[in-house]
C-alpha cells in the first residue's frame, strides 16, 4: 500500500484541505460506508475509467460514473467498493472550496456524484491522460495540482462566509447562528442563504455536521468512549440527542461506528 498526501500552497490552500494518492494490491470485493463530514471532494480512478457508488439502504444500487467525479457536500451516508480503490486520487476540498473551482452553487451539488466532465468539460478527460502517463505519485500530485491552479484563479467565498468558516473550525464550542451572524455583519437569514449557495447547506445543518464530525473523531481517537462526556464536550443535550443525531447522519448508531471504526475517520468496513 501506498497513501501519499500533499498539503497544496497559497493560493490552493484556502480552498483545498489536501491532494491524495493512493495506490493497493487489489483484493477481495468489500464494501465501506463514507460518513458525511464538512466539505466535498474530487474522486479520479486512474485503474478504471469508473466510479461506483452504491445507496446506503441495505439494497447497495449501483451509481457508475465516469472514472473522474465530483462527489459534493454529503449530509448523509454512502458506500463504495474497495475494488475501485486500487489506484486513485481525490482533492480534498474545504467547506465552500469546491465553489472557487466548479462556479455552481453547491446546494444543487449537494448529496450528489457527479461526474466532473459534466460540470468542467472536456479538460478533465486531458488531466486523466497526464495522469495516466505521469511516472509516480509525485508527479500525478503536481499535475492534478497545477490542474487546479489554473481553475481556480480569480474567484472566492463571501467574506461573511469565509468569516463564519473560520469562526466555526476554530470555536472550541460552536456558536449559536444569530450570534455567528451578527459576528459576520449579516443577517441570520442571509448567512443561511450564503452557507447554501457557497457551501451546499444551510448555517444551522453546517453546524449539525460540524457537531457530528467533532464526535466521529473523538469516538475514532479513543478506546473507550465515555459518551456522556462526548455529549456534554460537543454541546448535545444529553445522550439520546447524540445517538439520534449520529444515527441521522450516519445510518448507524455510536456503538456500531466503534465496533467498526478503522484507520480513516470517516471509512466504516461493512460487512
């Protein structure tokens, strides 16, 4: 296995948490759930020129993209094989980031893959063939970051937007949306209406999903969790109000994610 990242520089960074490149020996068929965090991604199979997603209802129906996609701002649970996972890369992107590069409002995107020649045109099918022929994972990683360079010049995030994210990541508890609003210069209704158009959801399920994300990874970093210190450290009202907030977002209850949790935070094996 090989799993190489790169954090990317001014002018990328704002927008992109990180490059990936990853490639496996292929094994057997296995399934995993992706837990719903802030922020959305760019998929690229480099094995095969597909992308499967699959519901997660129990049913597994199959969505087949093309190998290069764009998978937007998730508030709900999906699942992926692991045979398309033997050579690829993904773009990490922030909350609202996709938007520099893409110029669409991200709740259209929401809960939704795409593939990206859809949404870019004929230069994702070009950057594919870089890749292909790139010799190693350091190359591959600076032409997709070259690649992205040049899309996403010239644009950027609301201020009150880009005020709010970054209120929120670093608030050791997340603040409350008139308040967050105020902060910014906006009204409550303005700030939700700028979180769906630039960052694909609304101020208040932005904030829900935050809350979920803090308490997947403090249930991934611990042995054994003591959920009522959990609840109370990530602003729950008590116990049940976690559980059915993690059910919501997960399709899954606390105790499961942890009878199941793995290397990747937000990567659950299913059975």
């Amino acid at each position: 296995m090989a799993f190489v990242t790169f954090v990317p520089p001014p002018p990328l960074h704002p927008s992109i948490e990180r490059i990936w490149d990853w490639r496996v020996e292929p094994g057997e068929l296995r399934f995993e759930r992706i837990l719903p965090q802030p922020g959305s991604a760019l998929i690229l199979n480099l094995l095969e020129d597909e992308t499967r997603v699959y519901d997660d209802d129990g049913g597994h129906h199959c969505e087949r993209l093309a190998g290069s996609a764009y998978s937007g701002q998730f508030t709900r649970s999906f699942v992926i094989d692991t045979r398309e996972q033997v050579a690829v890369m993904g773009v990490a992107f922030r909350p609202g980031g996709a938007r520099v590069l893409l110029r669409e409002r991200m709740d259209v995107l929401g809960n939704r893959h795409l593939a990206l020649e859809d949404l870019l045109g004929s230069t994702t099918r070009a950057l594919r063939d870089r890749l292909l022929h790139a010799v190693d994972a350091r190359e591959r990683l600076g032409v997709l970051a070259r690649w992205l360079l040049r899309g996403c010049i010239g644009a950027t995030l609301h201020p009150a937007v880009s005020q709010a994210l970054a209120t929120i990541e670093r608030a050791p508890s997340l603040p409350l949306v008139a308040r967050l609003a105020a902060d910014c210069g906006v009204s409550a209704r303005r700030l939700g209406t700028l979180f769906r158009e630039q960052v694909g959801v609304g101020t208040k399920e932005y904030l829900r999903l935050q809350r979920f994300r803090r308490v997947v990874t403090e249930a991934q970093r611990c042995g054994g969790v003591d959920w009522a210190r959990v609840a109370a450290d990530c602003g729950f009202h008590d116990q049940p109000h976690l559980a059915h907030e993690f059910r919501a977002f997960s399709g899954m209850t606390p105790a499961a994610y942890v009878a199941r949790r793995g290397a990747y935070v937000n990567h659950v094996e299913l059975a």
